[in-house]
C-alpha cells in the first residue's frame, strides 16, 4: 500500500510541478525551437520571442491558468530583472551579451529576457498555489524583505566593492535553517526543508540557462568562441535570485504558519 501511495504521489508531484512550469516551460521550448527552426522573415527571432511571450501570458489569463495577482508578481519581476539586465549588459560591466539582432528592446537588452525572469516568478507563484505551501518556523516577515533587498543590490555593487554573496548566503541559511515547507500533494501535507527546496530549483535554473545558452539566446564572455557548460558557480546567483523571486510571490501570498509537529517527511 505504502508502494502505490509513493508511486501514486510521486506521478501527481510530477504533473503538479509541470503544471507549474507552464510558462518557462514553453518560453524554453520556442528558443529552443527557434535555435534550429525559424522561417519568418522580416521578424528578428529575439522579437518573436519577446512577442510569443506576451501571447501566451494572455492566454494563461484568458483560459484562467493564471490569476491576475500571479500575474502581477511576473510584472514587478520583470521590471526588476530588466533594471538589472541593463547594468549587467553595459559595456561598461559586460557580464554577458546577447549576440541577434532585435527592435524590441532597451540599450543592450531585449526586451524577452525580462520574461526568462518572470517565469521563475510565475512557476513560484503557481507552486504555492498548486500545493498549499504552509510553514513552520518562517522567519519575520520584514528580515525576509530586507534581506532580499541587499541581494538585489549586492548584484549591482559587487562589481565596485566586495562581493557579499557569501555573507547573504549564509545570512539566509541563519534566517531559514529551521523554516519546514509543507505542499499538499494529494491529500496530506508532506514536508522538506525550505532551504532544501529553493535549492532544487536553483539547480533546475541552472540546467535552463545551460540549454538557453546552448541555444544562442544570451552568452557569457567565455562562451564566445565555443559553448560551454555555465559554471556551477552560477548555482550560488540563482539561488540568491530565486529567493528575491520567492519573497516577492510572498508579498501577495501572506505565508501560512504552522503549529510544528512531527508530519510525515516527503523526500
């Protein structure tokens, strides 16, 4: 009994992540697609992106996929990434470079990116929703924003001072050491640790951005000449970004708190 339960769970957990992933999954596929297959002419392919993107973000809402206050988490993110993608792309700073031609777009960025964002922002936002996120042990609420405010400059700063990515880091691990994360994935809530799961996802992040740098959509200085596996190093800027995502999906979703007890663990 306990096997179906697993097997039965494990397949609903799988279909409820995928669900989830509705947007970047589909945002993946079309610069994935795009990389080996594009005919139209007259429309650059970072357009058609930043286009098909807008399309389908209307037909999330239209069939109801996606609330109207998801999607307001997708808007707040993507203004704050492309804030961010100007001075990573500035020749001045050049962290990476997006080598096709485009006219949607700001200075070095086209104006698609802010949506690779947004999909963490949306696939956070859906996955609360879809498992009930409830918590225990969740750190005050303005720790969490001030925190996430110092990330956010930390990625403009460290170019000029030190880079504190590391204090950050351990300052979230003090923060959410004892923070569970429950989901319901059928009926029962299971649980893991918070900081566990952010970094899973980070490590999904990562293997996005390897496939959306195979397929020429941005690239690092290092890429230039010849593709190459991001560097794991990448894991410890995705974490700290899926957080600033994670604690922007929180200011719409007030966190559920639970009374700690001894549920059973999901692993």
């Amino acid at each position: 009994m306990r096997i179906k339960t697993f097997i039965y769970e494990f397949w609903r957990f799988g279909l409820k992540q995928a669900y989830a992933c509705l947007f970047g999954g589909f945002l993946l596929l079309v610069m994935v697609v795009t990389r080996y297959w594009y005919p139209i002419e007259g429309l650059h392919r970072y357009d058609f992106i930043f286009l098909a993107a807008i399309g389908f973000q209307l037909f999330m809402l239209a069939a109801r996929l996606e609330t109207l206050r998801e999607s307001m988490v997708i808007v707040v993110f993507h203004v704050t990434a492309t804030i961010m993608e100007l001075f990573k792309t500035s020749d001045a700073i050049g962290s990476w470079q997006y080598p096709e031609a485009y006219l949607f777009g700001i200075g070095n960025v086209p104006l698609f990116t802010g949506f690779m964002y947004s999909a963490v922002g949306s696939y956070i936002a859906r996955v609360w929703r879809l498992f009930d996120f409830q918590y225990t042990h969740y750190p005050v609420h303005w720790q969490t924003v001030v925190l996430v405010i110092l990330i956010y400059l930390n990625f403009f700063t460290h170019h000029f001072v030190w880079d504190l990515r590391w204090v950050l880091l351990a300052t979230t691990a003090y923060l959410f050491w004892r923070t569970q994360i429950h989901f319901k994935i059928s009926k029962t809530h299971r649980w893991m640790p918070l900081l566990l799961g952010w970094f899973l996802v980070a490590l999904f992040i990562w293997i996005a951005e390897n496939i959306a740098t195979y397929a020429n959509i941005w690239v690092y200085p290092n890429q230039k000449e010849q593709w190459h596996m991001v560097s794991l190093a990448k894991l410890s800027s995705w974490y700290l970004l899926m957080l600033l995502s994670f604690v922007l999906v929180s200011l719409i979703n007030n966190p559920v708190t639970r009374v700690p007890s001894n549920p059973v663990q999901g692993r």
